[in-house]
C-alpha cells in the first residue's frame, strides 16, 4: 500500500517511516502509528505520523495492513 495516501493509513499500522534526521541517509524506522499528523488526503514524501515510541516520520512502506 501507498503511504502517501492519508486514507492507508491508520492507528495501529505497522509501518516503515523515515526520520527528519535520516531523511539524507533513507535509513528507515519501524514502528505502529500512534497519531496521523499531516492533515491533506495525499504528500509526495509519505504522511506523517507519530509512532506509539513517540519518534516522528513520514510512511514510505506499510508492514501490515489491519
């Protein structure tokens, strides 16, 4: 699934974000939604979320689907 789609993306999806800090490196960060944070249906870079360990990123790949 997309996760530049705001509607994919849900509480308690597994997912792969980046970080703002490992935006130049791409490293990526696994974790559950805790909160959606980007408030448009779409964004060319992934939708920002809160992960449930508080660290904050936009989606580039969703793990598992509810």
């Amino acid at each position: 699934m997309d996760g530049r789609k705001r509607a994919n993306i849900k509480p308690g999806l597994h997912v792969n974000i980046v970080l703002k800090e490992d935006q130049r490196s791409g490293e990526r960060t696994e974790g559950y939604v805790k909160d959606i944070l980007t408030n448009s249906p779409t964004h060319p870079h992934g939708i920002k979320v809160r992960l449930e360990t508080g660290e904050v990123g936009r989606v580039k790949e969703i793990l598992s689907e509810l």
